[in-house]
C-alpha cells in the first residue's frame, strides 16, 4: 500500500471496512479528504439512521483507517456532521 495515494490508501481500507457494515445493513460512501487529513465520508442505509452511528465512526471507522493510515487525523460523517 505504500506506493498508493493518501486518497487510494483511504479507499483501499474503507473497502475492507464495507462489508461489516453491510452485514447490519448500512454502508459508507468515501467522500474526500480534507486539508487536515480529515476524511470526509457519508454512512448509509441503516448505519446513517442508528443511534449508534457516532460509535460506528469513531471506534470502527476510523480506528481501522488511523490504524492503518497514521497521517489521517480523524473521520467525520458530512451527513450527520461528527
């Protein structure tokens, strides 16, 4: 992965992060990166009406994406705007 974009690299492990949410009926939409490193995503389906959708993104989303990728400083749902 380390010949990738910052941008593919972010793609790339939201890709491995779907299929999770798809198995409770949501799923997120990659949106951009801001220029803070702050990526921009939009959940869907169930995951952007649960109560605990704010839980999903912090400790889900973007502890995989942070883990992952360590310049990327956080996650946040344009919809829900957290």
């Amino acid at each position: 992965m380390e010949n990738l974009s910052l941008e593919e690299k972010v793609k790339a492990v939201i890709q491995q992060i779907r299929p999770y949410l798809q198995q409770d009926g949501g799923d997120i939409q990659y949106i951009g990166i801001t220029e803070d490193n702050i990526v921009e995503v939009k959940l869907q389906g169930a995951c952007g009406t649960c109560p605990h959708a704010k839980i999903t993104l912090k400790s889900g989303v973007e502890a995989t994406i942070k883990k992952h990728i360590p310049e990327i400083k956080g996650v946040m749902d344009v919809a829900l705007g957290f």
